[in-house]
C-alpha cells in the first residue's frame, strides 16, 4: 500500500505532466497553424489579410489627405478651375457647342485671354502660368502665383496708367515694383532696376532682370490681385506693361527698308572698309554676279563700279535676291515673326533654316553674332 500510494501519487503527475505538454502541443500547433495560415495568405494575397490591407490603405489615405492634400487644395481648386476653362475654349469645346457665352465674348476681345504657357505676348512667350508646377530648377515656386514672360535683362516695363511705384526688395523675387494696373495689383519680380514714385501711363517703370535666388534665367513674374486674391493675368494686363502693338504681316518692303537704314543710312554710294560690301543694301562682291544671273534687266557681268553707280541696278538685285529668299521660305512658316527671322537668316548666311543656329560667327578673323542672334535682333525691330 504504502509503495502503491507513491505511484498513484506519480501517475497523477504524469498525468498532469501530459495534460500541461498536451496543452502546450495545442498551443503550439494553433501558432503553427497561424503562421502557416498567414504564410498561405501572404501566398495567396501579396503581403497579408485583406482587411489589414485595407486598414493600412485607409490610414495611408487619411495620412496622405491631413498632411499632404489639405495645404495646397485652394490651388489645386484654382488649377482645377484653369484646366477647365482650357477644357470649355478648346476648338473641341466650340464644335459640340460646350461654350458657354462668357467664353464666347472672351473670343471676341482676346485682350480678355488669360495666360498660359506657350502663349505669345508680342515677341515674348508665355513659359509659366499660375498654379502647381513643378519647381523650376529647385529654385522657383511650386505654387506658382503669377505668370513668367521669357524677358532678356533690360527688356523695359512701362506703367500701364497713371499709377504710384512702389519699388521692393526680397531675397528670393530679388528687386520688384508693386503698382495699380489695369486690373487690380500688380506685382513684378526678378527686375534689374526700378523706379519709385508717381508715373504717368507710358512711362517707363522697371527693367526686366534675372534678380532673387527663385529664379533660373532672365525672366519677368507678373502677379495680378483682385481683392487680395491671385487671379490668372490676362492679355490686357501684360500688353500695356510691355507697350506690345500688334504685329503686322511681314513683308519683304519692310524688311529692304530696315536693311538699307541699317547697313548704309540709304546710301547707294556707301562702300564697307573692312568687309568690301557695297550700296544701299551692301552685297558683298563675290556675291553679286551671282545674284544678277537670274535677274531680268540686270547684266550677269555687272562690275561693283557700275553696281556703286546705279540705284536702278541695286533696288533690282535686291528685290531678287530677296525674292529668292522668300520662295525658299513659302510653305515653311506662317508666323510673320518666323518669316522675318528665316529671311534674315537667308540674307546673313545663305540659308533660311539655320534662323536657330547659335554658333559664333567669324569673318576675315573679326567675330560676328551667331545667326539666331542676328535675325532675332533684326525682326525684333522690324516687327515690333
Ligand atoms: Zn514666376
């Protein structure tokens, strides 16, 4: 008996023994359940369960919405808002009958058009327009709360009425000028001078610049508010700024006027020391029995003595020579700036293409402007 109550005693700890290990086998096994179950949803859905998926989605969401959506949304409004109006004064818009009477009547006074990118003012193209872009360089604004007109330094800015200056300074908009304008306040910036005080309309107010660190070349900023409120500038707040009159038709008249203003003061007795070139309209002598080939009323053997001699002669090579020119333009380009710059660039190298080339040019060892630079300059005072 005695022996007998120690190995009852010792069964019911090896019974409780293997309750505890079996319970711990369980417990075991419903770990190694779930892990397997969550390596078979990992399998099966990507990372995890579903509705975990969800949850974290959801957080991300509410996340992304309280730090990141929330800050900019008037502008995106704002944006959301010029998108539109893109959208409802597209040639498409017009063909389905979408336009609405406010766009209608913006068409028949385009000063009304607000300023997008690409636009043209003048000679000038729009290269920003207000809203979310992405930041220029690292440098400029991401939000952007005007338009950006591409200015060379010094392009001058007249006062659109009769306005009070208010020249400003900050470090990232460098020199601006703050002033009443056609419609609202305006505010430039990047300006290389500016000039405090009461202005009369047309008078000259700013130089356009490359001033401030928000800014990644030569460029005028032009801010309009309303109320406070940024509003998208319009054609007829930036055209008074820049006295912009509308651009004619190019036509090869103007373009001799200019070039015998330009080259010899009208002079048909003008002869170039350096160069050799001759007359009103300067041809250089290698050049003009060449021209004189295929020009009616003119000998194909003139000598540069009887050329020097003869205005008839001289207005008749000219108006051949440039005549050549223009037909190997036709077809190539209808924006009578383009027109202008590819007869410029006929008349300075020979060819109506390369208006675009940038390469220094050299004659006889003295540098000259590269070909863009030269027709550029040229159109910029033939067609205002
Ligand atoms: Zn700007």
């Amino acid at each position: 008996m005695t022996a007998a109550t120690p190995k009852k005693q010792s069964n019911k700890q090896s019974n409780k023994q293997s309750n505890k290990q079996s319970k711990r086998l369980k417990k075991l096994t419903k770990q190694t359940r779930r892990i397997a179950r969550k390596r078979a949803e990992k399998v099966l859905y990507g990372r995890g369960h579903p509705l975990e998926e969800l949850l974290e989605l959801g957080l991300t969401w509410i996340a992304y919405v309280v730090v990141i959506a929330i800050p900019p949304v008037t502008s995106l409004y704002r944006n959301l808002a010029f998108s539109w109006n893109s959208v409802v004064t597209s040639p498409a818009a017009k063909w389905i009958g979408l336009a609405s009477e406010r766009q209608q009547s913006a068409e028949q006074s385009p000063d009304k058009t607000e300023l997008k990118p690409g636009n043209k003012v003048g000679r000038f193209t729009v290269t920003s327009g207000v809203g979310l872009r992405k930041s220029p360089g690292g440098k400029g604004s991401a939000d952007h709360q005007g338009v950006d007109l591409d200015t060379p330094i010094g392009t001058r800015v007249y006062a659109p009425r009769n306005t009070t200056v208010k020249c400003l300074q900050s470090t990232r908009g460098g020199k601006g000028a703050s002033f009443k304008g056609v419609r609202g306040q305006v505010t430039l910036w990047h300006l290389s001078r500016c000039s405090n005080g009461n202005k009369k309309a047309g008078e000259l107010i700013a130089l356009t610049g490359n001033s401030g660190t928000a800014t990644t070349g030569p460029h005028l900023h032009v801010e309009i508010r309303l109320g406070g409120d940024i509003v998208n500038p319009q054609m007829r707040d930036v055209v008074p700024l820049l006295k912009i009159k509308p651009r004619g038709e190019f036509s090869l008249e103007l373009y001799k006027n200019w070039v015998s203003a330009q080259e010899s003061a009208h002079n048909y007795s003008a002869v170039n020391p350096h160069s050799g070139a001759l007359g009103k309209y300067q041809f250089m002598p290698g050049t003009l029995r060449s021209t004189a080939q295929n020009c009616p009323g003119v000998s194909p053997t003139i000598s540069s003595s009887v050329f020097l001699a003869s205005p008839q002669a001289q207005e008749k090579i000219m108006d051949c020579y440039l005549a050549q020119g223009w037909k190997l333009l036709q077809g190539k380009a209808d924006d009578p700036d383009i027109q202008c710059r590819m007869l410029a660039s006929y008349h300075y190298s020979g060819d109506p293409t390369k208006f675009r080339d940038t390469t220094p040019q050299t004659y006889k060892g003295k540098p000259y402007p590269s070909i863009a630079q030269y027709s550029k300059s040229v159109c910029r005072e033939i067609l205002p």
